[in-house]
C-alpha cells in the first residue's frame, strides 16, 4: 500500500488555456506517480501531498511543457491557471486536431472562434452548418435547416446537456431572427449528422450539442453591424467559486427584408438576453444556471409586388397590391439548474431542472389584389416590364388570430461511472411535462373578375363565370380550431463505451438503448399511451496502417415520439392516435488524415441509410410545417457526404463538402413521390485568406449550392399531381475584414491601449445577386383553369458593415 494513502494532502485545480484564451483538451498533468488530464472545458483537479515541494509538469503534444513546484499545507485548495504556448513546428496540428476528440463517435466539432469571425446573414452557427455536407439551409431568413433530408423539426439542440426548444406557430422565415445559441458565449460546438449515440434524445436527423463557457477572468465582448449587435460580459469572483457570463443580442432584419421584390413598411425587431452562472459550492458539488429571454417582434405592412417569370418568348408577370398589416410576437421564457455532483474521480451525478414557457401570437388581415398577365418585353418601350395583357384578375384575403401557451418543465438525473481507465458507463431518466392551450384561426377568401371562388373538394363546385352559382359563398380555406393538450413523457437510456486494442488496432465501440414513454391526454381528448425502445450502436476501429485512417460504422433504431405540432392535423385538431415516426438507421464513415505541402488536411466521408415507417406526411410552406397526423405513409433516405478540410492557405482552416441525397415517400401504397426536402446535390465552402503582405487583412468566402426541393403544391390539392422543383439555390457571401488590435498588436499609449482585439469588417450577401426562391404563390386562371406557381424570392445583394471588439 502506498504511503501516500496516510498522508495528509492538499488540491490544486485550475483552467489551462492556449494564447487565444481557448481551453486545452487532454493536457496531459503528472506530479511523480501521480496524475491527471483536463477534460473538454480545459479543466483540472489534482490532490498532491501537503508541506512538501511537488513539481508538477504540464504536458501536450501540441504545446511546449510548463514545470511547477508547489509547497502547500494540508488542506489547502490552490487554483492555477497557466498560458500553454504552442510549438511553431506543430501549430498546423494544433488547427486540424480540433475534431480530433470526437472522430471516433463520428461528431464535427467547429472551432467557436471561426463561428464568432464568420457571420454571414444567419445570425449564429447555423451560418456554419450550412457549410456542411448533409445539412441544406436554403433560405438566408431563417436559422431553420435540415440534416440528410428531415425536416426543421427533427433536429435536437442541446446547450450544456440542457435540451432547448422553439417557438411553435413560426410560419415565414422573415419572422424569426436569432438562433438560440449565443455565439458570444460558445466554448465548443459539436455536430452530428447521424448515427448519434443513446445519450441524446428521440429525433430523426440530428444533434447539435453546444458547450458555454465558464470565465476565469473579466472580459467584455461586443459586435455591431447594420443587421443589429450584441454584447457580451464574463466574470469570475476571486475565490473563483462564482463565475457567470451574460449575453444581449438585438437584431433588425429590415436591412434584408426591405430588398425584397415586396415593398413594405415592415419592423422585424429581435431580441434576447442569455445567461450562464456558476457557484462551486465545494470541489464535489457544482451549481449552474441558464437562463433566457427573447421577444420576437414582426410588424409588417405590404403595399405592392411585381414578379416577373415565365420564358424570353413567354414572359408572364404577377402585379399583387396589397391591404391590411400583418402582426406578430412571439415571447419565450427559458430557465433550468444543473448541479453537479462529483462523488470521485470515477462517479459524476446530475441533477437537471428546466421550464420554458412561450407565448405566441399571429394576427393578421391582408388583401391581395393580383393582375396576372403577358409584360411588355420590348426593348427601347417606355412601358418595358408592364403588364399588358391580363390572364387573371382578381383578389385574395387572409385573416388570422392564432393564439399559443405552452409550458414546459423537465427534470433529469444524469450520471456516469468510469468502470476504468477505457470503459465509461452512462444513464439517465427524465421526466417531461408539456402543457399547451392553442386557438386556431385561418380561413382564406378567393376572389376572381368579381366572384368568389369555391374549394374544388366541396359537391358544390364553382364553375363561374360559365354558368351561375346560387349557392352560398364558402371560404377557400377555413381552419378553426380550439385545444387544450397535456403531454406526459417518461424517458431514460443506458449506454456503454470503450476503448481497447483489437491485436495492433485501437478500437473504440458504444452501445446503449433508450425508452421513451408518453401519454396525451386533454379537453375532449382520449388519453392515449405509446412506448418505443431505440436501441443504438457504434463501432470505430483505426488501423496500424503507416496511413492515418479511421473507419466508424454506427446504427441504430430512432423513433421521433410526436410533439405538440406533430400531434395536430391540417385542419387543427389534436389526434393522440398519432404514432412515433420510426428510422432503421446505417451510417459507414471513413476519416483520411495527411499533408498536403507540408500542412494537415482531412478527407471525411460518410454515406448512409434511412428506411422509415410509420410516417407522419406534411406539407412544407417556407419553414410552416403542417402535418397530417396520419402515420400512413413510409418512406427512405440515402446519401454520400464528403468534407474536406484543413490549411489550404496556412494558418487557416478551410473546407469543402459535398453531398448527394435521395429521399422519397410512399404515402397509402400510392408510389414513391420526392418528399419536400429531397435536395439531390450540395456543394458548400467555407475559405479563409489573408493578403501575405499585410496579414491583418483577412478575408471569407461562404459558398452554397443546392439544387431545387419540389415546390410544393396548392394546400388543396394532391402532392402527387405537383412534383415540380424549386429552381437551384446558389448563394455567395463574402467577407472582409482588418484587424486594428489583437494578441499580436498591442498597444500601450493611444486609444487602443484600451482594446485586446478591435476588427472592422466590410460584408456582401449575395454576392452574385442571384434570384433564390423559397416557396411558390399559387394564382389560378378562372378561365383557363391553370394554377401559375409563382416565385416567392429571396434577398438580392446586400451590403453590410461590422464592428467587432473584445476588452
């Protein structure tokens, strides 16, 4: 027995970080025998025997060591914080290792530094997600996308093992501006696109698991564009037992939303306030707190729109004046505790506690009246682009007063036991409780050369103006509906991972399972209970090759039990029949590591499979999700995702990726049709470069193409009938950027003295000003009986200043 056991100890901890003030993964702390490793937020603990001298040693493979003696008394807790420098000759390593952790487990990892540098139009990291194979945004209003052809409501979100959620009745991307996750708070950003473990919860496509950080000294963060701004404050207390940072953002996408081709007095005003505290209570028993608010606030007033499509020899073009306002809030509450409790060094138990309330209102009333017909398209007439001859003439009104109040709460025990030095076992069970109230009220009028125009699936059919109608006049679209659901969730998991040796070859493998059980009950609702089991593993090997490759193969079974959305129907009304969709999931991965002119590059790829049933088929206006609240169709997805990435220009990190998907279902055994977000091609990339004569001058290019969904299809009528695509999305957004101040310009007199980093930066959206499409707007010719789907188009080139600072 080591005589170490009777003596009497002290405990050092502390935070390590590189020059850039980021956390250092894996460093590795020895004292004698004695020893430890920071985990993924850069921290450390070590108990050392007390009034003697004991030298520490700091070491990584990518940073030069630091030696420390220390001589404490017994009992004595010391913190230390030390600066690791990196070693000149492995800085490319450094860069490209940052995904390093989460290789085998097949997870992305993006440096949050790059998500902070890079804005774009998207308000957070989903401005980088774009830029990944498999993920498709393809609408810059919204931070909505979808993962290997899911939908917007199969991804999940967590933000420090806490699950957050989103607003419900969003129907325009126009009508919500900010991402939940602050980027000014990001420590680290994970991202898995498939084959996710049983740890995370019950969706289809994808997680995004997102880590703030905890402070270890002061600091201020702020940025200011002409899309809005936002700021930042960290802190720490001096016996470092609290730490908090807090974050505001407001945002006004006015800039964007007056480019439309619809001229309007609109005021999209977006804001929210974030917090993330810390008390250590003790060296077992940790404290922490998040926190939000936000208000989303679309105020909108359209007064006219011209649209012109069609053919050189054929143009055709919509003139649509408009009448009414439109007005929009959407108010969200978000708080949760977590505690932890470090029993020792093997057993870590949590606590989980959250509430999230939303309070959502969509009211409007707006008249449409269109003039549909040929445009002069004679070059050198004065009247060149009017309209002069009319197919159709008529108007169109909608009226809404959709009210929503949801309340959500859960509470989550977590732990996990470290059986030895390469097997960690990990559980969980959680308890949801959903209460939602939700008035409904949407009903449209048609109106066509001065008669109203009848829904087709009525006897009734409206035939004017060939014969006369004596009939009463029927809304072409009425959805009335009133609920009051309570939605009870039990759920739990189990999973086991380990590394070991398979003869010269490391191999890592995880396996685990999930239960999910949920009740519906509510006014003039029959209480209905379903239970799944996802079981779910992975596999990864890398070979003793002289080649640095890793081979991952992971499946698994997912069931999305349906939320409140999924729950209800076209027509509004709640069916608590509804079935969890259901995913039969492969995932073959592969990861090439090399150098290219004497700098580290990585080639991934991944292709996979999805076989689903029970499927819940829906429609997709913008980013609406209606759904039929019918499990009567199934469906498949399969694809290839290829990234590239690393130093294409040294000391930046770039990539490239590509992605090929078909997707297709089969709804009631009638044939296999596209399903809304089959997106067959994608190419997307993301490059840095700097001017080498004056590297203070860096620049950006985000670029996205995909090819066209389908375009949907009037909300009558049969998705089988209307299988047309959207055109291709192509999307260009360039950066530049000058740095003033940083860690390598510092100064001590003049007014930048008081900066440690100070850029501005110039940006254009749509570089190319290419004409994007969303949606289509349907305009039926009365005489014809033709259904025009007219384009609803995304912003033309935008231009956009920056002002980034850090103190």
């Amino acid at each position: 027995m080591s005589t170490m056991a009777f003596s009497q100890n002290a405990t050092i901890r502390g935070v390590i970080l590189d020059e850039n003030d980021t956390p250092i993964y894996d460093v590795n702390i020895k004292a004698g025998d004695l020893g430890t490793a920071t985990n993924i937020n850069g921290f450390y603990e070590l108990k050392i025997p007390a009034n003697q001298d004991v030298t520490i040693v700091f070491t990584h493979l990518s940073h030069k060591p630091i030696t420390q003696t220390f001589n404490l008394k017994s009992g004595q807790e010391l913190e230390f914080n030390p600066v690791m420098k990196v070693d000149v000759e492995q800085i490319g390593v450094v860069v490209i290792n940052t995904n390093t952790r989460q290789s085998v487990t097949g997870v992305t990892t993006i440096a949050p530094e790059m998500i902070r540098t890079i804005k774009g139009a998207q308000p957070g990291v989903e401005n980088i997600l774009k830029t990944l194979p498999g993920v498709n945004i393809s609408n810059e209003l919204s931070t909505q996308y979808s993962v290997r052809g899911g939908n917007f409501d199969e991804n999940l979100v967590y933000v420090n093992e806490i699950e957050v959620y989103r607003p419900f009745l969003i129907r325009s991307g126009q009508q919500e501006g900010l991402s939940f996750v602050n980027t000014d708070l990001v420590q680290n950003v994970d991202f898995s696109a498939g084959g996710f473990q049983a740890k995370y919860g019950d969706k289809l496509s994808s997680v995004l698991d997102i880590t703030y950080r905890n402070p270890i000294k002061f600091g201020l963060r702020a940025d200011l564009s002409l899309l809005g701004g936002s700021i930042a404050a960290e802190t720490v207390s001096k016996d470092s037992k609290f730490s908090g940072i807090v974050g505001l953002r407001y945002r006004d996408n006015s800039l964007l939303i007056n480019s439309l081709e619809t001229e309007t007095n609109v005021v999209p005003v977006f804001a929210d306030a974030q917090t993330y505290l810390t008390y250590k209570f003790s060296d077992k028993f940790h404290l922490n707190f998040l926190g939000n608010l936000s208000l989303n606030k679309y105020d909108f007033k359209p007064q006219n729109r011209q649209t012109n499509f069609g053919t050189i020899d054929n143009p055709v073009a919509l003139l649509v004046f408009y009448e009414g306002q439109e007005k929009d809030r959407y108010q969200t509450a978000f708080g949760a505790f977590k505690t932890n409790y470090f029993v020792n060094d093997d057993l870590t138990l949590k606590l989980i506690t959250s509430a999230y309330h939303t309070t959502e209102e969509e009211y409007f009333d707006i008249l449409a009246q269109y003039r549909l017909g040929e445009v002069n398209s004679n070059i050198g007439d004065e009247d060149l682009g009017e309209v002069e001859f009319s197919e159709g003439i008529g108007s169109q009104l909608t009226h809404a007063r959709n009210n929503l109040d949801a309340v959500i709460v859960n509470v989550e025990h977590k732990g996990d036991y470290k059986i030895d030095e390469e097997s960690t076992l990990e559980w969980s069970t959680k308890y949801t409780h959903e209460d939602i109230r939700d008035r409904l009220v949407e009903w449209e009028v048609i109106d066509s050369a001065g008669f109203s125009i009848n829904p087709p699936n009525i006897d009734a059919f409206n035939d004017q103006p060939y014969s006369p109608y004596e009939g009463p006049l029927v809304a072409f679209q009425n959805v009335r509906a009133t609920n009051k659901v309570l939605i009870d969730r039990l759920q739990a998991y189990l999973q086991y991972s380990k590394r070991t040796k398979l003869g010269e070859h490391d191999v890592f493998y995880n396996a685990g399972v999930r239960v999910h059980n949920w009740n519906v009950s509510g006014d003039a609702i029959e209480s209905k209970s379903h239970t799944v089991f996802s079981p779910r593993a992975q596999f990864a090997i890398k070979p003793n090759w002289e080649k640095d490759m890793l081979f991952r193969f992971a499946a698994g079974m997912y069931y999305q039990p349906p939320f409140y959305r999924e729950l209800r129907d076209s027509s509004g009304v709640v069916q608590p029949d509804v079935k969890a969709q259901k995913s039969v999931h492969f995932v073959l991965g592969n990861e090439y590591s090399f150098e290219l002119w004497d700098r580290p590059f990585k080639l991934v790829s991944e292709a996979y499979y999805k076989n689903l049933s029970d499927v819940n088929p829906y429609t997709l206006e913008n980013v609406r999700i209606r759904y039929r609240a019918k499990n009567n169709a199934k469906a498949y997805a399969y694809g290839l995702d290829l990234r590239l990435n690393g130093e294409f220009v040294k000391g930046t990190e770039s990539w490239f990726s590509f992605s090929y998907l078909k997707t297709e279902e089969n709804i009631e055994d009638r044939g296999y049709i596209a399903r809304p977000t089959d997106q067959r091609l994608k190419f997307g990339v993301l490059f840095q470069d700097y001017v080498p004569s004056i590297p203070d001058l860096k620049m950006y290019l985000n670029l996205v193409y995909n090819t066209g969904v389908p375009g949907g299809s009037p909300s009558y009528a049969d998705p089988y009938d209307y299988q047309n695509r959207l055109r291709d999305y192509k999307r260009a957004d360039l950066g530049i950027s000058y740095v003033l101040v940083d860690q390598n310009k510092t100064y001590n007199s003049s007014w930048k003295r008081h900066f440690k980093e100070l850029t501005i930066g110039f940006e254009i959206f749509n570089m190319f000003d290419v004409q994007n499409s969303i949606t289509n707007t349907w305009v039926r010719d009365v005489y014809s009986k033709r259904q025009y789907a007219i384009p609803n188009y995304l912003t033309p080139r935008v231009f956009n200043v920056r002002l980034s600072t850090r103190f």
